[in-house]
C-alpha cells in the first residue's frame, strides 16, 4: 500500500443562509464573566456535617436543587438529606477556594451530571444534547488525509514497541510546526513529547513534577475538573478565579497568587466554558513572574476558532510546559493523542518517567501526529503547495512523490478551512440568536462553547434540569466547571443546523413563556 494512494473527497461544510445571516449579528456583550464563590456556594459548607467531605457536600447541592424541584423532584432521599441538614459554621470564600474537598466535590458533581443524569435516570432519545463540550465527530470529524495515515500504519503494521516520547520523526514534526507558532522558538525532538492526549498529560505531568515538592498548587478556574483533580490528589490547590470579558480572561488575580514557593500553575490559555483567551503580553507576565522553579503548564487544548497569531516567545520558557490534544481542534477526542513541549531538560527526565510509568504513547498514531504537524506548520507558513523541500522531510520508506503528496495536503487544507469556518459560523450564529433572548452571552473568541447566563436561576444545576424537563434541551452547568457562583451554562454549538437551530428555538420560546423570577 503506498501512503495516500487514495484520498477521498473532503466531507462537505455547507452552511445553511440562515446560520450565516444569524452569525453577522453576533457581537460581545461587554458583560463580565466572575467565576467566584457566592452565597449559595458558601452555604453548603455551612450546613455541612463534615465540609471535608467531598460527597456530602455534593449531595447537599443536589439536595438543595431536589427540593427546590418540588413536585419534579425525582430523589426524595437527597431532598430530606438537605432539608435536614441545619447552619453549623460561618465559612469564607477563601477557605472554599482552598479547600481540598471543593475540588472533589465539583469533580463528583461532574460524574454524576454525565453517569446519573444527562447518560442515566434522565436519558432520552428524543434529547437535545447540547452540553458535550465536543464536535459531532460524524459531520466534522478527522480529515480525510489524517484517516489516510491510520489505514497505512495498519497495514504497515506499525504497532509495535517504540521510544517513550514517542518516534523522532513525529517529534521533528511537532518540533517544526511549534516552531511556526512561537516566536523565536528553537524547538527540537528532544523538547517534545507524545501523551495519550490532554487530560493524561496534565495527569503524568502532575505526579512528575510533584512528587518531591512542597507548597500549594494553583489552578485558575474556570478549568476542567479531571485536570484539576488530578493535581489536587498530589499537592494542595488553591483555585484562582479569573474574570473574562469580550473573550479575554484576566490574569492579575493568578500573578497576585503566584509566591516563590508555588510548584506549579495550570492555566487554560482559552476558558472552558468561556472560549476567552488569554492575552500573550498577560501571559508573558505570569511567566516572568513565577520562580524559576515553579512549572508553569498551559492546557492549549481549546485554542483554536478564533484569531491566528504568532505566540508569545515567554511560551517556550525553561518552566513552561505546554499541552496539546487532537481531541478538540482535529475533533478526535476518542483517539487520545496528543503531545507536550518543554525544556530538554525536562523532557529528557520525562523519558524515564514515562518508560516507568506507563511505557510510551500509542506507537499506531506516530503517522498520524507527523503529517499533522508536518500541514499545519504548512498552514501557518502559507504555503500553496509542497515542493521537493517539503517532500524530502519525510522518510524515503513512506514511498512518497509529489503528486500524491500534493493531493493529500489540498484535501487536508480544504477539510481545515471548510470545517473551522462552519463551525464559526454555527458559533456566531448561535450567539446571535440566544442573544434575541433575555439571556446574557458571554460571546467565545475561541472554541465551540459558549458561556450563557439565563435569567431567573441562581444554580446552574438547577437550571440544568429544569431546562431538561421543560425544553428537551440539556445545559452543561456552569459549576462543572468551577463557575462557583450564579448560572453560568455552557452551550456547545457544534452540532448541526437542524438540531442547533431547533435547540435554540425551544430554549427562547420556553424564556418568553416563564416569567423571569429567581427559582
């Protein structure tokens, strides 16, 4: 078999006149995104037996939202959990951010949406799943070039043992293309690394860099809770809210929280639920803030459907380590490929690790992760069309020529852009029309989520299931992910027009019909 002998035609984008008319009106709300700890949030850890403990704190909170459910209420035994309970304590925001059990406690509340929720007592065909946080792989999935290199790995039988950073050509590659988005990088193979995508490389790379270290982690939130759990189970966390506003988050709280004790600081350089950014000359000054010795690791996983640019050269710093994943950008969340970049220092040290630990990532994916790298390094360089330069970069047993290369890099570069610019437009289209509600939109400048505030909640899990009930349509609530105060919902766009368009519509009906009280 020789390597994309057969390129199928790029899956159609189309993008419907009406999602395209919808999205020239979406426009920033100017409203401001605070993450913190509220009233209703302190109050659990008040009527708690033991606020140490993770899962009487969730219960508490399903508790409360059972009983507010009232005649809806499908668990009377948390409803009387809650209802029993009494005020024991006065307890600050400050002692909830740094609480071991918070963590915990959200991450529960996240099982428990997914297991016993959204996928268990309240599953329905009939649902609009609206709250996935992913692409609807089968209309933008993997490009068709990308399927290409797995089909001949296969045949190839390209399965077997390798280096535990993964193979020196896909590493050369990454190290490439990462050279293409920073500014005046010097990345080679020996400052990158293959992972089993995002959230196992933010979790191998907290028990490496904090086996040994004292002091207290920070976690900027919102942020994803396996990620921040798996930090939490090595060293105390303190999380730091940082505010968003026009799809830029704020730094200043995280360098205010930064001491030279601190180990380790996780950042998503795009919120989840927010699609904020942050800004390089903010995040230049996070890095050059921090100790020396405390590791700075950047989640990149969301940062992409936005603007284009070339990264801050402070990215590549001796203690910054930086996460990539194909499972939002290349919508292959399944496959759980992905890498990091470090110092090689770092990375030469990560070799033992990994070889002890779990032996090395999934050698089948290597071609995959080289010619991905190897085209949007192409991308970013505005490049037309491979030529002999680019063909000899890859190994002579691939039996590539130009022409097949050619085809293969064309299809990929049509399957890119038809894709990333429909689902922008579903995202601005959406915008657009939950702002004909009396919603507040948090307009994302990256990603395929969107941070909503519906009127007339006060619990985003309350919300959640009451939109469930009335609509068909499920919310992802905002306290998921660290929105610890008020209704924040998050809404995934990339789905269909049809279904999007049908979601949005049952959403704003259900608004107009309900008077806007605090339920």
């Amino acid at each position: 078999m020789q390597l994309f002998s057969r390129i199928p035609d790029p899956r159609p984008a189309p993008v419907p006149a009406e999602a395209a008319a919808a999205a020239r009106r979406a426009e920033d709300s100017h409203a401001v995104l605070l993450p913190g700890v509220d009233e209703r949030m302190l109050d659990v850890y008040r009527h708690a037996k033991d606020p140490g403990d993770p899962l009487e704190l969730r219960n508490l909170w399903l508790g409360r939202v059972e009983h507010e459910l009232g005649r809806h209420s499908g668990r009377p035994w948390l409803a009387d959990q809650w209802r029993s309970a009494s005020r024991r304590r006065d307890v600050t925001a400050d002692e909830v951010l740094r609480s071991r059990a918070t963590v915990r406690f959200v991450k529960e509340l996240f099982n428990w949406y997914f297991r016993d929720d959204l996928y268990g007592e309240l599953a329905s065909p009939d649902l609009l799943v609206m709250s996935s946080g992913a692409v609807q792989e089968e209309l933008w999935g993997l490009p068709e070039t990308l399927k290409e290199c797995i089909r001949y790995a296969l045949e190839r039988d390209w399965y077997g043992y390798s280096d535990s950073r993964g193979r020196t050509s896909a590493r050369e590659a990454v190290a490439a293309y990462e050279n293409a988005r920073i500014e005046g990088a010097s990345y080679t193979a020996d400052r990158i690394a293959l992972t089993m995508g995002g959230t196992f490389a933010v979790s191998s790379l907290a028990d490496f860099i904090l086996e040994n270290s004292a002091g207290r982690a920070l976690c900027g939130i919102p942020n994803y809770p396996p990620l921040v759990e798996t930090i939490a189970r090595r060293r105390p966390v303190q999380l730091v809210p940082l505010p968003s506003v026009d799809g830029v988050t704020d730094l200043n709280p995280l360098i205010e929280a930064l001491t030279p004790s601190t180990p380790l600081v996780m950042l998503q350089t795009v919120g989840n639920p927010t699609g904020a950014a942050v800004r390089e000359a903010d995040l230049a000054r996070l890095i050059a803030t921090a100790s020396p010795t405390t590791m700075i690791v950047l989640d990149e996983c969301h940062e992409w459907l936005g603007p284009v640019h070339r990264a801050s050269a402070r990215r590549a710093a001796p203690n910054v380590v930086r996460v990539s994943s194909l499972s939002k950008a290349w919508s292959a969340p399944g496959l759980k490929v992905g890498w990091i970049t470090a110092d090689e220092r770092f990375i030469g040290e990560y070799y033992e690790y990994a070889s002890t630990s779990f032996g090395g990532p999934p050698s089948f994916f290597y071609t995959v992760v080289e010619f991905l790298a190897s085209m949007e390094r192409w991308l970013v360089e505005g490049l037309d069309e491979p030529g002999p330069a680019e063909l000899a970069g890859f190994e002579p047993g691939y039996g590539l020529d130009l022409d097949r290369l050619g085809r293969a890099y064309r299809s990929y570069r049509q399957d890119r852009r038809g894709r990333e610019g429909a689902l922008t437009v579903l995202r601005d289209a959406a915008v657009a029309r939950l702002a004909d509600t009396s919603a507040v939109v948090h307009r994302p400048h990256y990603s395929i989520n969107a941070a909503v505030e519906f009127p007339g909640w006060d619990d985003s899990y309350r919300c959640f299931r009451d939109l469930l009930r009335e609509t068909g349509v499920s919310v992802y609530p905002g306290i998921l992910n660290f929105c610890l105060s008020g209704n924040v919902s998050r809404i995934t766009t990339s789905r269909g027009w049809a279904d999007l368009s049908t979601a949005l519509d049952r959403l704003k009906d259900h608004l107009e019909a309900t008077p806007c009280l605090v339920r």
